[in-house]
C-alpha cells in the first residue's frame, strides 16, 4: 500500500503540492500479493481537492490478465477491495474513506473506550498464534491499552445520495486526540448491525514532527450477518516492519507518478 498526500501537504520537509495527479489533494495505491492467481492485481483511487465538482472520487483497478487497467464507476464505493470485508469507503485507517460532499453527520456524544495504542509490533502480526481466536482479537500483550476520550458520530450520505447506497448508519468511535476512528459499526440499508471494524491506530513518532499518530496497525472486521471476517496487519510480515512514513519510505515509493496516477498502473508488469 502506498498512501500520498498531493496536496494541502503540511509534513516536514515536502512541497506543499506535488503535480503527478493534478487536481487532487490525496491518493490511494494497494497491489495485491498473494496467492500467486492474483499477484499484480492493483487498486487506484484519486481523490479531488474540488469534492463539489468531484462528488466521488475516481477509482482505477490494473487487471494482470488484461495487461491494463479498467476505471471503475465513481459510485460503486460498496464494491469490496479485493474481496476483503472493507468496502473502497471503508478502507481507511480513519475509519472512514468518503467524499464530505456527499455525506453528513450527526453528533452522538462521548464515550471513554479501551484502545491499543502504544504498539509492540514484535507481539502482534502472528497470525493466528498472536491473536484471541476465533474473533481474531488482539491479546493484551501486544501493548499498553488505556482509556481514550471518544466522540461518537453518525456518518451518512445525504438525502439526495442515499439511495441504492450499501450504509445506512456509520457510527464511528472517534479519538479525540487524533480524531481517528478507533471502532466503527456499520448498519445495512434496513438499520441492522451488519459490520464492525476495529482501527488499532498507533502513536509514536513520526519523522520531523515528533511524537503524535502514526498509523493504523492492525485492523479486524467482521461481518455479522455473513459470518465471515477478515484481519489486517501492518505488521503481519517476518520482519515486523511495520509502516513507513515519509522519509523513512524507501525512495522508490517517492514515485508519485508510479504510486499514485493512471498511468502508473501500466509499469506493474515492467
């Protein structure tokens, strides 16, 4: 996965706007790795600074039998990604990946919740030796778990976007330091629970600003009503890397043409 901000960049040591994807502020590149029948099979989403003009953000998948990549519909935000429990809305460390222009929201309170926060990736990521199974749970000694003040909203699309759309309720658990959403239950057209997804978001320090929020370490959803789950872990690797942020990325990932535009998707296969 490699996450880049095109705009509005306020880390240490980058432009402020970069120039490989004209016009938008954020984009999204994910390649699939295994099993080997769907090695280079990879996910690009564009986000746009202008979200009225561009209510959805446009969204590409490189197909390695084709030998090319297709644009997906800018409203199939409920298409799952790679056949994970995460829809292309889901798939964030926020808890949430949608367009403020076509969403709303509504303030539900506050909370104290129990969260993992200060990470100790060489006990996490061993799956399924790591985890409390069969929920895939996180064991107490991946970390130091406290109690966060949370906010508690419910995120919706507006009247006038809301039909045919997968959500009728996102409730998100919301880090009122970070403002990262920790937990999130998602409620099917109906108003029926049909999802919860864990965000274990980790703090730590990130190069040149110091201690703050990193990233999203691991991730566990589960679909209830289908009786199916999937774990994510960042540091579900042999050499528990983790996530790498700016500087500390290898300098190939600077690519933002390779990693974050259409026709960066055409060098897969190179």
């Amino acid at each position: 996965m490699v996450y880049r901000w095109s705009d509005y960049v306020t880390d240490t040591g980058f432009p402020e706007k970069e120039n490989y994807a004209p016009g938008t502020w954020y984009t999204e590149w994910i390649m699939q790795e295994t099993p080997e029948q769907a090695r280079y099979t990879a996910s690009l989403s564009l986000y746009f600074s202008n979200q009225e003009a561009h209510a959805y953000p446009d969204s590409y998948v490189f197909v390695p039998s084709l030998r090319r990549s297709l644009r997906l519909s800018t409203t199939a935000r409920c298409a799952p990604l790679f056949g994970w429990e995460w829809t292309y809305d889901d798939a964030k460390f926020n808890g949430f990946n949608g367009s403020t222009s076509t969403y709303t929201g509504d303030y539900l309170g506050d909370r104290k919740m129990l969260n993992l926060t200060v990470f100790d990736g060489s006990q996490g990521g061993n799956f399924p030796a790591g985890w409390d199974m069969p929920l895939g749970f996180p064991k107490p000694s991946w970390g130091k778990w406290e109690l966060r003040s949370t906010a508690i909203d419910d995120v919706h699309r507006i009247p006038s976007e809301a039909a045919g759309y997968c959500y009728a309720d996102r409730i998100l658990y919301a880090d009122r330091e970070f403002w990262s959403a920790n937990w999130v239950d998602l409620y099917d057209s109906n108003r029926k629970l049909w999802k919860s997804i864990a965000y274990l978001n980790e703090v730590g320090d990130v190069p040149g600003m110091g201690h703050q929020w990193k990233d999203i370490s691991e991730s566990m959803a589960w679909d209830l009503q289908n009786t199916h789950a999937t774990i994510w872990s960042s540091y579900g690797n042999p050499w528990k890397r983790g996530v790498y942020l700016n500087f500390n990325a290898p300098k190939e990932y600077m690519d933002g043409v390779r990693y974050g535009s259409p026709a960066g998707l055409m060098q897969i296969l190179r």
